[in-house]
C-alpha cells in the first residue's frame, strides 16, 4: 500500500482534528511525532515515507 494513501485512511478514519494534525505532521515529515503522538498508526503510514523505516530499506 501506498504511505500517502496509508496516511490519509488513517487520518480520515480518526474522525476527529487530530487526522489533519497527523497529516501536517507526516507531511512535514515529522514521523517521530507521528509515532509519539499517534501510536496506533499503521506501519503502512511509514513504509516508503519515511526513509529511516526498516521496511523502507528493503
């Protein structure tokens, strides 16, 4: 799956303003917040974006 579209199901689903916090901050590259603020974002929000991933080494 795609990390953008990943992000943005995930931000959707949230059904609150906390989704669009987490899109300016995964847009923005900020993934260490993402992962702090928003722990139960699926790996797939990661996978391809953020480049210190383990899975997006592979």
């Amino acid at each position: 799956m795609n990390a953008a579209v990943a992000a943005i199901e995930y931000a959707i689903d949230m059904n609150t303003n906390d989704g669009l916090y987490f899109l300016m901050a995964w847009h923005q590259g900020d993934f260490d917040v993402c992962r702090r603020d928003w722990p139960d974002a699926p790996d797939d929000c990661y996978i391809g974006a953020d480049p210190l991933h383990p899975g997006t080494k592979l």
